[in-house]
C-alpha cells in the first residue's frame, strides 16, 4: 500500500469537494459531530499544517491543530495546507523516522500517513455531504483505508471518532468506512 499516493489521492478528492463550497455553506452542519462546515474546514487546514509541521520535525500546538476559525478563502487555504502537507510528506527520510502528532502520541510515520489519509478521505465525504453532494467515495480509497482504519482501537466515542454505526448488510466500502467512524452513510438522512 502506498501511503503517500494514497495520502495524495484522498487530497485530492478532498479539495474537489471544496471546490464546490461557497461562502454562504461555511454555517452549515457536518456530519462530523456538531462542527459546521466553516469548522471543518479550519480543522482540515489546521491538521494540515500540523501534520507538515510535525513531519518537519517542527511541531507545533494547540494553536495549529485546534484551530477551527473558518477560512475567508477555503479553496485557497486548503491549497496552501495541502501544498505545505504534501512536501513534508515527500521527505526522502520521512519512513525512517518518528513524527509527533500533537494530542496523541508519538507513531512511525507510516502510521501517520495512514492517520492523515483516512481522515482526509473521510473529510472529504463530510464537506461533499454538507454541501449537498452524493459524497460517495472512490472504492479503492475507501477499502484501503478500512484497512487502515481497522488496525485503530474501537472504543468510541474517542477524541477522534464517534460511536460506530452499523450500516446495511450489502452496503458499499465507502459507506462501511463512514459508518465505521462514526458518521450515517445517509448523512443528513435517517434517525
């Protein structure tokens, strides 16, 4: 599994949903928990940063990685964040070392590029989702990152994800993974 395309791919298709994201969307609900979509896009930049950061070698705190100011220009602001995250990322001795995620732990970088790859990819449904969009998710991501997602403990709610939810029996990967984090594939939908 190559982490780093897989990181790039779900970039990617997280920026196509937020090409489509206009001003007026910024105070609409997510899926993910009860951020509004201008949150979840402070969020995103913020990891961003902070995850190029820490693949730097640079850390950095709370003031980067709990940031949820909306951006005045998400497509831009994500541009810049994917920018700075991606050439941390392309590091030639980055699988060699260590990386510091602030909030959890110290992980090889494999497993920090896999951290970062899911939750983009999933972010991405939840901008697609609350801006109307189908969201539904490349299968190929979507089951490389059920792979990923299933070597993390289960216990939920956690700081990251929230309780599972059982999705239907022939559903789609795409929907196995969202639900597996926590989220109702047929977000706004349902009970």
């Amino acid at each position: 599994m190559d982490l780093r395309d897989l990181d790039r791919r779900a970039l990617a298709a997280a920026g196509a949903a937020i090409a489509r994201v206009k001003r007026a969307d910024l105070s609409r609900p997510t899926p993910c928990g009860d951020w509004t979509l201008g949150e979840l896009l402070g969020h995103m930049i913020g990891h961003n940063r902070g995850f190029a950061a820490a693949a730097a070698g640079r850390p950095v705190g709370a003031e980067v990685w709990d940031d949820l100011t909306p951006p005045a220009d998400p497509r831009r602001a994500y541009t810049e964040s994917v920018a700075q995250v991606t050439k941390a990322f392309g590091s030639r001795t980055l699988l060699e070392r260590k990386i510091e995620v602030y909030g959890y732990g110290t992980f090889t970088a494999a497993t920090v590029l896999g951290m970062h790859f899911v939750d983009f990819l999933v972010h991405g449904w939840d901008v697609a989702r609350a801006v109307g969009a189908p969201g539904t998710l490349d299968p190929e991501l979507a089951a490389s990152a059920m792979t990923v997602a299933r070597r993390w403990p289960t216990t939920r709610p956690s700081k990251a994800f929230g309780l599972m939810v059982e999705p239907d029996a022939d559903a789609p990967v795409g929907d196995q993974l969202v639900a597996y984090l926590g989220r109702r594939p047929d977000w706004p939908g349902g009970s």
